[in-house]
C-alpha cells in the first residue's frame, strides 16, 4: 500500500514536471514572440538605442553573464529570465527626470515587465513550491552583480542623461540580443 501511493506519488511529479516543461517552452515562446515586442515598441518611445554624442565617452562596461545564461540548465534560464525582468523593472523604478521621458510612457513599459515578469513565476518555482534560486546560485550571483554595477553607475552619475542613456542602450542589448539569444535556445 504504501509502496503503491509512493509509486503513485512518482507518477504525479513526472507528469508534473512535464507539464511545467511544457508550460515554460510556452512561456519562453511569448515572452519572445509577444512580450519582447512589446517592450521593444515602448523602449523605442522613450528613445530606444538612441546615445547622444556627448555621452559616448561615459560609457563603462558591465559584465552580463552571456555565457553562464546560455549553458545554464533550463530551471536555471527561468529563474534568471524573472530576475532580469523584475530587475529592469527596479531600474526604471529610479528618478529619470533628467531623462526627460514621458512618465506614463515609463509607466506602460513597468506594467508589462511587471505582467511578464508574473508569467515567469510558475517556470522558476519548483513543485515544492520553493522559489528556485539556489540552483546556479554562481550565474544568480553574477546576475546580481551585474544590475548591481548598473545601479551603481546610474547613482554615481546622479542620474543625469548620459546615464540614462547608457543604461536604456544597455537594457536594449540586455532584451534584444541577450534575452533574444536565450529564448531562441531554451
Ligand atoms: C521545449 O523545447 C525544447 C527545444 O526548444 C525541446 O527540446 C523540448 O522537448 C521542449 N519540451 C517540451 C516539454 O515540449
Ligand atoms: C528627481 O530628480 C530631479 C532632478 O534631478 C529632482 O528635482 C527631483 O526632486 C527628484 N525627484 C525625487 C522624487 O527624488
Ligand atoms: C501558475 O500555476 C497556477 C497553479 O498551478 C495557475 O493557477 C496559474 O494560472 C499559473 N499561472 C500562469 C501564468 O501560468
């Protein structure tokens, strides 16, 4: 009896896992085919790759992790795509006034990395429900320093144009090469 409900209990989590494979090659897909435009559509209205001449010469290098993010296993892809997303959703949370967008524009584009990044959570969650970060815990460190160096930059240049500028040609790299490249090999 109990040999046959712990078999049983097996049979529950393949299928589970299953499903939640399937769910995530789903999720991967509309992130790409409908959710990255979508975002790309409300990058371009706050000046999309755009960088002005004068802010050329304040331009640092920060490490995003591409190779890690590519060999990562695919639990590992989920949980970092969420984190970029709720990550680029903190960066536009800061004070872009000298930016000069338009803030209901900025406030469209933080609603739909908000959903999108909602859309993430069953993928990054384990069947035990435990929110799956210890797992690649060297590329999440590597993530985090990443937006870490972002953030910095954006503080040690009081958010002034050229740093946002910067940084909104950054996160237009980090979608539509980085993210791109991910999805198309989840
Ligand atoms: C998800 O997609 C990958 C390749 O894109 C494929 O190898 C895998 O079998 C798919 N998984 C499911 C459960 O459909
Ligand atoms: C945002 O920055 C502007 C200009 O730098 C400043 O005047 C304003 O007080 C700041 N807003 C907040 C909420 O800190
Ligand atoms: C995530 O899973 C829950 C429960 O299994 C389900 O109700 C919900 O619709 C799922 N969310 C997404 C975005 O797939």
């Amino acid at each position: 009896m109990a040999t046959l409900s712990l078999q049983g209990l097996c049979l529950l989590l393949l299928l589970t896992l299953e499903i939640l494979a399937l769910d995530c090659n789903k999720t991967a897909e509309n992130q790409l085919r409908v959710n990255n435009p979508e975002v790309r559509k409300r990058m371009e209205a706050i000046g999309g790759q755009q960088l002005p001449q004068e802010c050329l010469y304040k331009r640092p290098t920060f490490s995003f992790p591409e190779e890690k993010i590519l060999r990562a296993s695919k639990e590992g892809k989920s949980v970092a795509v969420k984190m970029i997303l709720e990550k680029i959703l903190k960066i536009f949370e800061h004070n872009f006034t000298q930016a000069g967008w338009d803030p209901r524009t900025v406030a469209l584009l933080q609603n739909a990395l908000y959903q999108q990044s909602n859309q993430w959570k069953n993928c990054s969650t384990t069947e035990t429900g435990e929110v799956a970060t210890l797992k690649e815990r060297d590329l999440n460190l590597n993530l985090l320093r990443y937006f870490r160096q972002i953030q910095t930059f954006l503080e040690g240049q009081q958010y002034c144009l050229c740093a946002w500028s910067v940084v909104r040609l950054e996160i237009w790299k980090l979608f539509f090469v980085s993210l791109d490249k991910l999805l198309n090999r989840f």
